[in-house]
C-alpha cells in the first residue's frame, strides 16, 4: 500500500474520532464509527453511528429527537494524507422512525456534482419534509413534493448542525450550553484557520 493509502488509513480515523467527540462532548453518548470502503480501486471511509442499517444509524437525544449523522471521506487530491469530505448529511426529526419521520435534512454533495453532469442542483442543500398549503396549492409542470425540493444553503458543519440542535430545538447538553457551544465555536475557528492555512 503506498505511503498516501497508509496516511489516509490512519488520518480518516483521527478525523471520525473528532467529529465524534464533537457530538458526545455536548449532546449524545453514542460515538460515531469509521469504517473503510472501497469500490473500483477507490478507498473511502464512512463515518456515522453504529448498526447495521440506516434506521438503527441513528442516535436518540435528552429531548427524544433522533440525529442520523453521515459523511464519506475521501484522501485529499491535494495531499492524500489529508481527508476531504465527498458527502456528508445530517437530519433530525421528533418521531419514532427518523426513515419516515425526519424533518429536516441537510445534505453536501460536492463528489457527485462534480461527477455527475446529469446533477443540477446546489452542491450544499436542504430538505424540509413538512406541509405548506400554498405550495400544494400551486399548479406547474413536473411539481415535486416539497420534501424532495433542494433548498440551497452553504455547506453546514457538523458545528452547525449541533448548535442548531442545542439553540434551536433545546436538546439538552452534556455539560452545559454555553460550554458546549464554545467548544463548537472553537472548533470551527480552528478548521478556518487550518483551511486558510492550507490554501
């Protein structure tokens, strides 16, 4: 195995340990797991909760929302040693079958779009699955159910998405809410800094 698939093999890893202490040092007990993948010559690595399917891949929070937390990483083009995200999504809902029940789902594709010319829309997006009368109201052509339209937002953090679960929805922490936004705070400080660093 090259030095660049050694590096890779060893970094994915460390970088699963960090977001995964980013969700049980503030919301949750239940750690997120790396695990390799490779198709067609190309290793990759998924990070998420546990189990063997997608609905036993999600963690139950202090308030009784469901989180399912996803992203495939893939060795930077750049320097393979490092990681770069390929896709990621993260979703909540307040039901028992986050499958069905989900309602809000925030999704970051930037592999696909990039490989994909059939792909059109935003490389960072969001789902909403609820109900708007005017919206089912409204005639056009080729209409999509709302929950399948493509919102566009930036690319959210796992930072993010865990502030919002804490400010937003009141799930409660582990330790407290203003620490626990801190370390949210300073961890998307540091990932600027290595970022502007690195270009």
């Amino acid at each position: 195995m090259p030095d660049s698939g050694r590096a890779f093999r060893r970094n994915a890893p460390q970088f699963a340990a960090h977001l995964s202490s980013l969700l049980t040092r503030t919301v949750t007990d239940q750690p997120l797991v790396c695990r390799f993948h490779e198709e067609e010559g190309l290793v990759s690595a998924f990070i998420r909760f546990r189990g063997r399917t997608r609905r036993e891949r999600t963690a139950t929070l202090g308030n009784g929302c469901q989180i399912y937390v996803f992203q495939r990483v893939l060795p930077n083009p750049k320097d393979p040693r490092k990681v770069t995200t390929a896709e990621s999504s993260y979703s909540y809902g307040v039901g028992q079958n986050l499958e069905d029940d989900w309602l809000i789902r925030y999704d970051y594709v930037p592999e696909r779009a990039e490989r994909d010319p059939e792909y059109k829309y935003p490389i960072g997006h969001v789902h909403f699955n609820g109900y708007s009368e005017s919206y089912e109201a409204f005639e056009m052509d080729d209409k999509k159910p709302l929950h399948k339209l493509h919102f566009p937002t930036r690319r959210v953090s796992l930072e993010d998405f865990i502030e919002h679960l804490i400010i937003e929805m009141g799930v409660p922490t582990k330790r407290g809410q203003e620490k626990a936004l801190e370390l949210l705070a300073e961890s998307r400080k540091r990932f600027e800094t290595e970022k502007r660093t690195r270009d």
